[in-house]
C-alpha cells in the first residue's frame, strides 16, 4: 500500500517503501550485515541478529537514485537491477517513479528533469541505488 502511486503515501515527501528481507551473513571486518531480499543484498551496519532471521526495511524515496548503468566507482553499495513501473508528477519539479526491483515494489524521488535526460518510461530497466536504508525493530 506504501508503493501504490495512485495514493497520497507515495507522493508525500516521506514516501517510502517496506521491503521484508533476511540476514545473510556478517562481515566483522567492516561491522556489516547483509540482508538478503528478492531483488538482490542490502548492506547495514552490524546487526546483532542472527543469521536467517527476518526483518523489515524501510526505504526512504527521496533516497533512492537511479542510473542508466551500473555504478562502480561510488560509495553506495546497494545497487539494484530494477525496472520501471510507472512515473507520477509530485509537484512541480519531481515525479515518484515506482520500481520492481525482484518483483518487490520500491520506489524513487527524482527530478523531472532527471526523469527526462534519462529517458525513463514504463519497462526501462535502470540500476536503482539506495544511499540509507533503515532496519526496523
């Protein structure tokens, strides 16, 4: 319900998306955890869960950006495949662009603006890539 772009939550300035994942495994090296979902692997902070246990991730819109091509010199490490669903005017210089990221909705705040130069369109695949993501108790 968080993703459906014909309701007001996804266009509001706090939209966001919930997305159930699973712990992975831990790198205690960098104090990181993975966490496993559909469309690929969150990296968070270390985590004190045990492995295979399952949380929820709240994902902010306005933190997702989104890319042509994958990014490999950037200090983002989630970046997700993802195609796209559909595009919704917020405001007067932003649009809500919903993703299927692994058949998980997600979705992004971008500028028209960036929506234009990238030539986004219903079924344009794009990398979307998540700055913050947040893991809820």
């Amino acid at each position: 319900m968080l993703t459906r772009v014909d309701l007001p939550l996804a266009r509001g300035n706090d939209a966001e998306a919930l997305i159930e994942a699973r712990v992975a495994k831990h790198d205690d090296t960098y104090a990181l955890t993975y966490l496993d979902f559909p469309g690929g692997r969150f990296t968070v902070a270390r985590k004190d869960l045990a492995v295979g246990t399952v949380v929820r991730l709240r994902v902010i819109a306005r933190d997702v950006s989104l890319t042509l091509a994958r990014q490999t010199d950037t200090s983002i490490l989630n970046i997700f495949p993802a195609i796209v669903d559909e595009i919704v005017p917020t405001g007067d210089s932003q649009v809500t662009v919903k993703l299927q990221v692994g058949g998980i909705p997600q979705l992004s705040r971008i500028t028209r603006k960036s929506a234009a130069l990238l030539e986004l369109q219903p079924g344009k695949s794009v990398y979307a890539q998540a700055k913050t993501v947040a893991l809820l108790a």
